[in-house]
C-alpha cells in the first residue's frame, strides 16, 4: 500500500500540470433573468448587468441567471491550448450538479458546464491579443445560496494530461487486484519506474518533456503484455440519464438537455473515438424547438455514426400505471419520431430507471418490431437477487423477447445494486464483470457510462479511462468503444441461435423496492386515468364525425393531448417522487388537457348526437345496460336524483341495449323503473334482489350477502370496507418506498361521524358515511342499484396528515392461494401466501382497474377508477387508497381526494370481471347535440363474441383507414367475430406501428379473428 500510495500522491502533483493556470481571469457581469428570456439575454449589449466579484451572492430554487464578460488571449498563451476553468460553489446531490451551465463562446454554443465538467475550451492555438465574447447562462435549482463566481484563463497541456491517463489507469487497475496477484506487482514496477523518470522540478520545460518520455516508455510495457486470451469485453458506450422532471422541473430539464448535448458534441471534437447514445424523443424535441443549432450538429453526427439514436419509447415512463393503449402510442410515437427526424428504426426498450415493469411488455415489443429491453433497476430489489441476467422474458401472451440488466457497479461494492450512470473508471468495468451471474455462458458485457438523472454526461477523464482500457492492461477485462446497437446485435443473435442455453423469466418484473410510487400523489394517477379514458371517447368520436364527413379528423389536436399525458406518464412524475413544483405545471398541463378535451368533446359530440333528444353515447365494442347520468333533470318522473360523496347530485335514469360505438336516443333505450323494487336501506343495511349488505356502528361492512348464490362473501367476524392508517415513514425514500414494516403501527379509522341514509331508490339506494381521522375527513356514498350485482363506494377524502398511509379491507370467504390483478391488455396472478422470499416481498403490488380473488365457480373482484396499489394477505385484500410522504414534496397528497370503488362477486369468469371494470370506468352520460338526422347510424363495429374488448379506434397514422384494437380479456384461446358498418369494405391485420399488413376476409360483413390468450390484434379498416 505505501507503493500506492506514493504513486497516488505523486501523480496528483503531476496532475497539477495539465490545467495551468495563467493568471487572467474574465471580468464578468450578471443579470437574473428567466429561461423564456432567452433571446433577449444572447442579444443583450449587457448594459446595467451587475459586475461580478467574490461576494456576489445569487442562485435560488428554479433560479436562472446569465454571466457575461469577454478576455484577451495574453502573449505567454501563444500557441498553447488555452480553456476557461470556471469557479462556482457547484453541488452534487442525489443526480444533479448544481449550478449547471451552458456556454457560448463568439455567440456560438461550446458546451456545458457542471461540477463534474469545469473547464471549456477557448482556442486550440492561442494568438495573443485574440478577443473571446463569453457569455454563459446558469441554472440553479437547490435551496442554497451561491457566493461568487469566476473564469480564469489555463494553459491545457495535452501531452501531461496523455501522460497522467497512462499512469494513473492501470495504477486503478493494480489496486483492485489481490495482493498475491503478479500482475499487481507487474504493474506496480512499471509505473513507480515511470513516475520516478518524470522530473516534477520547475523552471526548464524542455527538461520536463524529457522525462516525460522517460516515463512514456516505462510505462509501455504494461500495455504490450499479453494476458489471458480469453478475457472478456465489456462493450462500453457513453449516454447520459435525464429525469424529464424529478428534483427539477420539466422546464429546467429543457435547459439540462441543452447542457449535456452540448459536452457531447464538445466532447466529439477532441476524441474522433467517442460513441454516444441518447434515446428521449421528448427532450430531442424539446432541443430542437429551444437550440435548433445543436439539434442541426446532432443531426449531422448522428449520419457519421458516432452519436447513436436507440430507444423506442417517446420518453421513459412508467409501465406499471400508464395505461395499454398509452404504452402504444409511447412505441408507436417514439419509433415514428426517430425514423422521421433522423431515419433511424429503434429496435429496443431502453428503460432503465423505471419502477417495475408489465408482463405485458413483451407482447407490445413484439408487435411494434422490437427485439431487446434493457434495465438495471431490479438489482435494487431489496430481498431476492434476480437469477440471471441475460434471459428470454416472457409476456403474458407467451411472447418471449431478449432481455438484458446491466451489471455496473464498482469491483469493491458489497451491494447487488448497479448503475447506469457510473464516472467510468477501471473499477467499473471490473465491476461489470464481477458482477455478472452467468460468467460460463457471457464474455461480452454491455457497459453504459456518463453522469446522469440531472444529466451531465461522459467527462473527458471517463474518454481517457476508455482509451488506455481499449490498449489493454494486465487484470482488467477488455474494453471497446462502441456504439450500443451491435452489441445487442450480437448478443440476438447468439440467443436464437441457442435458445436452450438461455433462462426464461416469466411474467412480470417486479422491483422489490419503490413500491409507494404505486399510489404517492394519488391526483396525478386519477388525472391520468381520466385523461387516457378522454382520449379514448374523442378517438372513437372523431372518427365516427369524420367517417360521416362531418367534421376533419383533428389529428393536431388529439396529438397535443396525448403529448400532455405522455408528458406526464414520466417515471418520476406520474409515480408521484417528484418536487412540488413539478406537480404545480403538470396541475396546470392536466389543466389544460381537461379544457381541451372537453371542447372537442363538446364540438364532436354536437355534430353526432340527435338535436331532438338527449342520447347516449357507448363507447364499447358491445351493448351496454346501466345507470346513466346528466347534471340536468331529462325526462321527470323517470328519473332519480343520485348523490355523489363531494356533495354534488345527479339525474340518473336505468337504460338498456346501448348500441356500440354510437349515440343511442334517450327514448330508445330508457327503462321504466321497476314497479316494486327490491331495494332496501337503512342506516345500517343496504339491499336489493341480489345482494344484501350489513353495516356496523362504526360504518363497517360486517356481511355481504350474494343473494343468488346464497353466500356469504366475509369470513365469518370479520369486517369490510374497513378503513386504517399505518404509520409509513419509509427508511430510505419516502415518496418512493412503503416499507414491509408498515403494519407495526396502525390505526382504525372508524371514528364515524354521520351514517345516512341519501338515497331510496327507485333506481339506487345510498347510504352517506362520513368519518374524522385526526385532521382529516372521509365521506363515502355506498351505493346499491336495482338489480346491480356489485356495491360501489363514492369516496371524497379531506387529508390533512403526514407520513400516512391508508387502506380499505376486504377479508374475503374464497378458498384461493392467489389472486388475480389487470395490468394492461390482461392480468397476471400472483400468490396471496408468504411462502417463499419472492412472495414474501410482494406486499405491495400494481393493478389496473380490478384485482380478483376466485376459487372455480366464483370469486370477489374490487373494481376502482383511479386506484394503483393493492396488497393481499391470505385473502384478504385491501386497496391502497393514499399516501402523504413528505420528501421530495412535502406537501404531497394534503387536500381533497376523490375516488370510487366497487365490490362485485362473480361465478368466475373473468370476463364478467373485465367488462364490470370496463364499464365502471366509462361510466354513461347523457348529452344533447345539434345532429339533424333521421336516425341514427348504424355502428360502426359490433363484437359479437365473449372475452374480447375494444381497446381503441382511431385514425390511421397515415390518415388512409381506420385502426381499431382489440384484445382477448380472459386468457383463453378464441375466435371471435366483428360485424362492421355495411361501407367498411377492407380489413387488414397491422402491428402496433400500423405497419405490415395480412388482408382479413369480410364475409357478410363480419370479420373472424383467431385470438390466442392476451392477444392484441389491430385492424385497419377501409372503405
């Protein structure tokens, strides 16, 4: 170690060397100002900006401000490589540098600066007396002040800095291999003969440079030694990981994406070697819209090959909340987005940061061209390390794609977890290797560097660890720099080519960490559930007004909306980790959609509805019965008013035989009320014909009767809908985790204020609870509809707690060792035992719209309109219903919370399930138009068959054809027929990207699909 040690200490005098500086600093001047102002700040004279000096003091949260000044190249500069070091109070917390910079020299872009990337450069060849203009624009987002800042001028020496890299690698290397190691020693000989031939005295360069030589050719022999043959290669490409919003918001994310692009292709003039990838349409779009010259220089590298374009997805979301048809148009708008901007077809899902992923991915992979998924983030599951690494993954479908996790971390962690952001140095492609669990099946490995979350990107330091790497030393594995694709390339094309030497994983991937951002502010998820809901209706509504030549399909428009919710899908926003300011723009871009949406809906619903009556519209693939609301009363005398938990009433009327993808008539659907109806309430009992349902004194359900089958669904003692609070102050990440021990401290909420009875009947019962909790307060309509086979439960929350996490309980009478949960296009089970540690650390888990407990026969779903976390212990199952952590955000989830959910029992089938769900999610409105025609047309498709759903109809991306997806609901193998409008005279099966194309026959105007178990099949239908 005292080897080492002397070594270290010597080369950091040499280090000294390669940035000296030259005793001139740049006479700055600032002004605040926003980032909106850009343009008038880069066409500023700087007049009335304050001078800078060391007491300046500026920088404050979402902060930004402009540092402006010009320098003259002094006489003892001449010919030398000169760069600006700048000095700034630069953090580094959690992801992010702070202050973070953007440089323009002479007015043209350079690069950006960060703690991690200090200096820029000036000129290549100094001539004294040359006048540089310098203006830099700076972004600080912490809640701390900064005291100062400065440029000062520096001498760069290359042929030191060279000499340094050659030293100071394989001394990284040395240290990490063991002590009895002869490479060690090897290495270790060389390089303290190297550093002793350099002559570190001042005053004669030439000296110097000597020695310098000395040491080069000391140090040689490290690289030419021979080591084993067979190491293995870490493939090595250089990205940088930016949080579309996180501890920042998405318009600073803007500037940061700025930033890191410019120090990449700062970065490419001084190492022709460099290969970067970046993947975010989003952010690439954002650039070109903010910094149109450095999307051009992007454009340009991207055709030399050296700046790579990969990654399907329109940005990185989340895949376990965002809806299916979302998560298409995430694949289906990435992949157009690169082909059209840079003629680059992305193959793989590049998703490295998120919080779990779907079991339905797989599937969607394969239907939009996709070969490969790559992620990292299951190495930080905190009770099972995953099997393998690089395995086939298996979707709920049977689809099987390749799947592959990084294994960075460095040599010496004692951890499982790894990085996608490492500041590569040789312990980290050691590391790699380390790693790696299947080391007799891989010797090549995939390594992706660059500081990264708030962007930054590779450092020159990370260039020259990589070429001395790339040369070769003694101990370390290989390293080669290139772009990402081939070496995906490869690696597919050794799976298929052995199928049987690689695992399967099958089914979801499920982080054992993060498992709060299932429900942490519960606003965005219900933004997003209504708002992917939206865009279904218009979708459907615009397309039925431009079929009738009504109206032009407003494709800007709708891809303006779907750019809000895909925005807002990010995997640090819709999971709820964010800072309070990102919650206040997506407030106001939900805003904005929910106004938007509503005038489209308005505008198209005009032009399709009847203008002699109100009608209906249906906006699934099959006839509906139900309950259907208006604000206004429409047809006294047949109609009940109905109330909702926030206080608000309603006009509800029974309807029946609601035509699919159409407006239905008022008067040709409406149902009489019953004469004698079986409804039944009080204060403590609700009933109709098919369910009896009993209520404590504290407002808690103690029997569910299902009259039909004459079964009781509690467990005998037990109680339902029974609300509690756990203490939930997780150890690590509060907006991010619940702990497994969130159930050592819990309190009931049963504190039961008010029970009354709101509703009679004809057409519902309902009683209104309400109950205080400490500060806060809880109001549920519990409601029963005549003949309905399921109990709902309206629900307004006033939440004025920290730190709280609650439930609501269903301990349920069903023999089952596992249950049931929708995730997008299907369901997958999962064990309600604690059987095994993987079980065990499913405590907290995702849904979609229902989670279901069935034994043959029958079951107990819980349908919800805006709910995302769930647990199950035996078969109890409570859906989490919020959560108030207080970091990043400290104010998260304190306020109103609105929300519903139902409880049905079922004989099993899981398309009653789906259908129950899909319906309590669409509920039907009533509304009026200005439609002058004598009828109504006639649908546009009808499924005729069970356990299929219509997932979307739209436009064709290319405006030529309708796009109508469906999927099979229940997991069985089917054919199902589609009667289509008479003038729908063509009908092709396409993927996902709309691409492709099987011609499907029409026979008497139906059209017969062979779905296999989850499938998702698209058609594009034409006249």
């Amino acid at each position: 170690m005292k080897r080492i040690r002397k070594l270290d200490h010597l080369l950091s005098r040499l280090q000294e060397r390669i940035f000296v500086p030259l005793g001139v600093s740049v006479d700055l001047v600032y002004s605040p100002a926003a980032a909106s102002e850009r343009t008038r700040m880069v066409a500023s004279d700087r007049t009335g900006w304050t001078p800078v000096d060391r007491d300046l003091v500026w920088g404050e949260p979402d902060g930004y401000y402009w540092f402006g000044g010009d320098v003259t190249i002094p006489v003892e500069a001449k010919g030398q490589r000169v760069v600006v070091h700048v000095d700034a109070a630069f953090g580094s917390v959690m992801g992010r540098s702070d202050p973070q910079c953007l440089v323009r020299v002479n007015g043209a872009i350079r690069q950006g600066v960060d703690g991690n990337h200090r200096e820029f450069l000036l000129t290549d060849s100094a001539r004294p007396g040359e006048r540089f203009d310098i203006l830099i624009e700076a972004g600080t987002i912490e809640d701390r002040r900064q005291l100062g800042f400065g440029c000062r001028l520096m001498v760069h020496d290359l042929e030191v800095d060279d000499l340094y890299y050659d030293i100071r690698v394989p001394l990284d290397v040395a240290r990490l291999l063991a002590a009895d190691d002869p490479r060690r020693h090897f290495i270790l000989n060389h390089l303290e003969a190297a550093v002793d031939a350099i002559d570190l005295r001042p005053g004669k360069d030439d000296r110097f440079r000597a020695s310098m030589a000395r040491a080069r050719a000391a140090v040689q022999p490290i690289y030419d030694a021979q080591d084993f043959e067979e190491k293995p290669t870490i493939v090595t490409t250089g990205h940088t990981h930016i949080d579309v919003a996180w501890l920042w918001r998405v318009r600073e994310t803007r500037q940061k994406m700025a930033r890191s692009m410019a120090t990449a292709l700062s970065l490419m003039q001084d190492f022709p070697d460099y290969r970067f990838m970046y993947n975010q349409c989003v952010l690439l779009d954002y650039l070109n819209q903010d910094y149109p010259e450095l999307f051009e220089r992007i454009a340009a590298e991207v055709k030399t090959g050296r700046f790579e374009i990969e990654g399907a997805l329109w940005l990185e979301p989340d895949v376990n909340i965002a809806g299916g048809e979302a998560l298409v148009r995430h694949i289906l708008y990435g992949v157009e987005y690169h082909q059209r901007t840079f003629g680059v077809r992305p193959r793989m899902i590049w998703l490295p940061d998120t919080f779990g992923y779907s079991a339905s991915l797989p599937q969607l992979m394969e239907k939009s061209g996709l070969d490969s998924f790559v992620t990292h983030k299951l190495s930080w599951n905190d009770t099972n390390r995953m099997p393998d690494e690089t395995m086939f993954w298996q979707g709920i479908d049977g689809t099987k794609v390749v799947a592959y996790f990084l294994t960075t971390q460095p040599y010496d962690s004692t951890s499982l977890g790894t990085t996608y952001c490492p500041n590569l140095k040789p312990t980290h492609v050691m590391g790699t290797w380390r790693r790696h669990g299947q080391q007799a099946l891989n010797k090549e490995l995939f390594l992706v560097y660059g500081h990264g979350d708030g962007g930054g990107g590779p450092t020159r330091e990370m260039l020259q660890n990589i070429r001395r790497m790339e040369r070769g030393i003694p101990g370390c594995p290989k390293v080669s720099h290139e772009t990402m694709r081939p070496f995906f390339e490869r690696l597919i094309g050794r799976m298929r080519a052995a199928p049987e030497n690689y695992p399967v994983w099958v089914g979801e991937l499920y982080a054992e960490f993060h498992r709060g951002t299932l429900t942490s502010v519960a606003k965005n998820k219900r933004n997003n559930r209504l708002a992917e809901i939206a865009l279904r209706e218009i979708e459907m509504l615009a397309v039925l007004a431009e079929r009738r030549g009504l109206a032009d399909y407003p494709a800007a428009e709708l891809r303006r909306l779907w750019d809000i919710v895909m925005l807002n899908q990010f995997h640090d926003i819709l999971p709820g980790s964010s800072i309070g300011y990102v919650y206040e723009d997506s407030d106001r871009d939900y805003a904005d959609f929910f106004a938007s949406a509503r005038q489209l809906t308005e505008r198209l619903t005009m032009l399709l509805a009847p203008a002699d009556q109100p009608a209906i519209f249906n906006a699934t693939g099959r006839s509906r019965d139900g309950l259907a609301m208006s604000e206004a009363s429409v047809v006294p005398g047949r109609e009940q008013v109905v109330f909702r938990a926030d206080g608000s009433t309603a006009h509800a009327v029974a309807v029946s035989g609601l035509d699919p993808l159409a407006f239905s008539p008022l008067e040709d659907v409406l149902q009489a009320p019953a004469g004698e109806s079986a409804l039944s309430v009080s204060a403590t009992h609700l009933e109709n014909d098919r369910l009896s349902v009993r209520f404590d004194a504290h407002g808690r359900i103690t029997s569910l009767l299902d009259k039909l089958r004459q079964r009781q669904i509690l467990p005998e003692g037990t109680l339902a809908n029974r609300l509690t609070a756990f203490r939930d102050m997780p150890a690590q990440y509060d907006a991010w985790d619940i702990d497994a021990d969130f159930e050592d401290q819990s309190f009931e909420i049963d504190d039961l204020v008010n029970a009354e009875v709101v509703e009679t009947g004809p057409l519902r019962a309902a009683i209104r609870f309400e109950w205080r909790y400490e500060n806060s307060s809880i109001v549920q309509i519990v409601s029963l509809a005549a003949g309905a086979g399921q109990v709902e439960v309206d629900c307004l929350i006033d939440w004025n707690e920290h730190n709280t996490l609650v439930k609501a309980g269903f301990p349920l009478a069903v023999n089952a060792a596992a249950v049931d949960a929708e995730i997008q296009f299907g369901h997958v089970r999962r064990a309600s035992h604690r059987n095994t540690s993987w079980d065990r650390a499913r405590f907290e888990c995702s849904m979609q719209r229902w989670v279901d407990v069935s034994e043959p026969g029958f079951g107990v779903a819980l349908l919800n309109d805006c709910k995302y976390g769930y647990d199950v212990k035996g078969t109890e199952v409570r859906l989490t219903l919020l959560r108030s952590p207080t970091y990043p955000w400290p104010e998260a989830d304190q306020g109103e919370h609105r929300l519903r959910y139902a409880v049905l029992p079922h004989d099993g089938d899981k398309r009653q399930v789906h259908e129950a769900a899909e319906h309590f999610n669409l509920p039907l409105a009533i509304v009026r138009g200005r439609s002058k025609a004598s009828q109504m047309p006639a649908p546009l498709l009808t499924i005729e068959s069970e356990g299929v759903a219509l997932e979307s109809v739209k436009r064709a991306e290319s405006g030529d054809g309708i796009i109508v997806r469906l999927w099979e609901t229940t997991g069985t193998r089917r054919n199902a027929t589609l009667r289509l409008d008479p003038g729908l005279a063509s009908a092709t099966q396409v993927d996902l990207l709309e691409e492709g194309g099987e011609a499907v026959a029409i026979e008497d105007g139906r059209v017969t699909l062979a779905f296999r178990p989850f499938d998702i099949i698209t058609l594009k239908l034409a006249d």
